[in-house]
C-alpha cells in the first residue's frame, strides 16, 4: 500500500471567536489526557512540534516534544505564560521520522492553529482556532467513536461553530510523482477555497471537500 493511500476518518473543529485557546494549559490537559489510550494503540510513540514566537517575532524553541505530561507542560500557556504567542502544533503517532521509515502514514494526526497568526491581524474572524484530526480506519470503529468522544467535549466547550467529519486517504497520487492534498496539509492551505475564509459564510461552498456535521 502506497504512503498516501491509508484511509482515514477526519475531523474538523473551528472553535468560536472567544473560545479559550486550546494551547491553555487547563484545556489542552485534560483534552490530550482523553487521546492518551489512542496514542497509546498506535505503532510507535507519538511526536509533537509546536511553532510559537517571542514578542519580537523570534521562534522559540521547546526541544524535542512528545505525547507526555512533560512536553505538555513545555509549551502550553499558562497565566505566566507572556512571552510566548501560539501559531500552531502538529503531532503524529507514531513519530513522522518513523512514518517515513516504513512507508506508511501515522495511525493518529492531529494539527491545531491560531487563526490570529495567520495573517488576517485585524479583521473580524468567525472563529478562532481551527483543529483538525485523524485516524486511521484500520484502527477499528471503536478508536474513531473514541476520537470524536473527545472531540465533542471539546467543541462543546469552545462553542464550535463547525464541527464535522469526512472520509478520505492521506493524500493524492500526483502525476509528476509522490502525492499531493494530504492530510497534514489541510490546517492551512487545504480546507478552504478561498484565501480569506471570514469574508463570506462558513457553508459548503467555502470549503474544499465536503464534511458532515456532527451535532446540527
């Protein structure tokens, strides 16, 4: 089986505009506490890389981060935390490094972002953070109904103005080689068709695959 071709269920939540930030230390913990077991079932232990800044623009650098109370604890928010501006984070289980190794894509993905740091300063924004996870169909039924468990608690307490799933492989096999439109892509530069997605309504037609909401 091709990286690429491993199918997937996907995940999406827009949290609403003044929704606490998921990099916060009291909602990021007990979140990555209920996804504990999956990353516990996947191949090889979970790896984590978070993009943050200093108030000069500067990345700040957190070492190398897994799926534990420790790296947590490195670069998630707290109140004394001012120093420090969230952009994104992703993390893979198993490890990215370990995903390439063996040809095959992770069995749990999941990517978070600040939508304030994503060059729309100073606009109106119809939600907050975008998050986005998968995990692979392979892993059984019961591993996704967990996901989407943890996921609903999440959307309910960030008053989700979208939270769906959909179908689909980690990517596209692409003509000049390799595969493109995967799902590590998606955060940024693959859910929505146009540029700025707050300049119109958050419907079908603004994104770029179809999702199935969850819960309306």
């Amino acid at each position: 089986m091709a990286f690429f071709s491993r199918d997937y269920e996907v995940f999406l939540l827009l949290a609403a505009p003044g929704a606490a930030p998921l990099w916060d230390a009291a909602q990021w913990t007990p979140f990555a506490a209920s996804l504990d077991g999956l990353m516990a079932q996947a191949r090889g232990k979970a790896s984590v890389r978070c993009h943050q800044y200093n108030p000069k623009g500067k990345p700040i650098a957190f070492g190398r981060l897994g799926w534990d109370d420790k790296s947590h604890a490195k670069w998630t928010h707290t109140p004394q935390t001012t120093e420090a501006r969230f952009m994104s984070l992703e993390a893979w289980a198993p490890a990215w490094t370990l995903c390439e190794k063996d040809g095959q894509a992770p069995d749990v993905f999941l990517a978070l972002a600040n939508e304030a740091l994503l060059g729309l300063a100073g606009k109106p924004l119809q939600f907050s953070q975008r998050l986005v996870c998968a995990i692979a169909t392979d892993m059984g039924a019961d591993a996704a109904a967990t996901l989407q468990a943890a996921l609903a608690q999440v959307a309910a307490q960030q008053d989700a103005v979208i939270f769906a799933r959909t179908h689909r492989q980690w990517g596209s096999a692409s003509p000049y080689g390799g595969f493109t439109d995967a799902i590590q892509d998606m955060l940024i530069g693959g859910l929505f068709r146009q540029d700025d997605p707050h300049a119109r309504p958050l419907d079908a037609a603004t994104f770029r695959e179809p999702w199935t909401r969850i819960g309306n």
